[in-house]
C-alpha cells in the first residue's frame, strides 16, 4: 500500500514538473485527450485553457486522465494497516469463541460458527461488486474451507493434531 501511493505521488509530481516546465505542450495535451473523448476541438481547447490557468487544478486533472489517479484521495498506508490488523483480530477470534465459551462438541462449533462468518463476510463484500450475494457468500466459503484444508493438512504432516 504505502509503494503503491508512493509511486503515485511520484508520477503526481513528476506530472506537476511537466505541467510547470511545458504549460503550453500539456495544455494541447489535455485538450487532445479531451477531444478524444469526444468533445468538439474548440471546446476541448478552452476547458484546456481553464483548467491549465491553476497549477494544482491541472495536476489533478492530468493526473486523473492519464494514471487514475485522484491526488487528493490516494490511500493511507496507515489506516490500511489499522485496518487489516482489526479485521484480522476480529476474524481469527471466530472460530476461538467456542472454546472461551466452553461445552461439548467444540469443534463442531467452532468450525459451524467460522462458515457462517464466512458466508456473511462475503456477502456483505458483494454490496459493492455487482455480483449477488449469495455468490459472494458462498465463494468466500469455499475458499475459506480450502484455507481451512490446506493447513489443517500441513499441519497433519508436521504432527500436529486436533484435540
């Protein structure tokens, strides 16, 4: 995350340099990328001529079109972080809250509880994807068990066991 906005930052300023050492090559440039867009040339040329009159604007629209980029939203490193150590926390308590809570058939619990966790996060992750929910759900159990799968076998073959 943190190379990924560095890199960003990076073609931004370049970006600006480019904006500050050519203004007239880069104003004909967005106009051309304007017109390709479909507006008439004359007016291409203008809305060039507008954004171009501040620096930081036709660094922002430049930066847009050319790389996707909005200089003003690029992510945070830190919340990104922040955030997968909450959300890897909260998940990997699930399949432990049977055991905390104690009783017979603990496994099964734990296990039962995990694929309904699952399948919820993955459902909700489908609100914005335009896949339904249910796929969401069911794919993030699939893969969850495969996860699940995969080092429980690893795990058989270093010996270690379940209960």
């Amino acid at each position: 995350m943190a190379s990924q906005s560095e890199a960003a930052e990076k073609e931004i300023a370049l970006e600006r340099q480019e904006i500050i050492d050519n203004p007239d090559g880069e104003r004909a440039e967005l106009a051309a990328m304007l017109t390709e867009r479909g507006l008439d040339p004359e007016l291409a040329q203008e809305v060039a001529s507008q954004v171009h009159r501040d620096v930081d604007a036709a660094v922002a629209v430049h930066a847009m079109e050319e790389f996707g980029v909005d200089p003003d939203d690029l992510a945070s490193p830190s919340l990104a972080a922040i955030s997968s150590f909450l959300s890897f926390s909260l998940g990997a308590m699930v399949p432990v809250v049977p055991f905390l809570v104690g009783g017979a058939g603990l496994l099964a619990w734990s296990i039962g509880l995990t694929l309904v966790a699952l399948f919820v996060c993955g459902a909700l992750v489908t609100r914005v994807t335009s896949r339904p929910w249910w796929f969401g759900g069911l794919r993030q159990v699939v893969l969850g068990s495969a996860a699940f799968a995969v080092t429980f076998w690893i795990g058989s073959l270093v010996g270690a066991g379940l209960g």
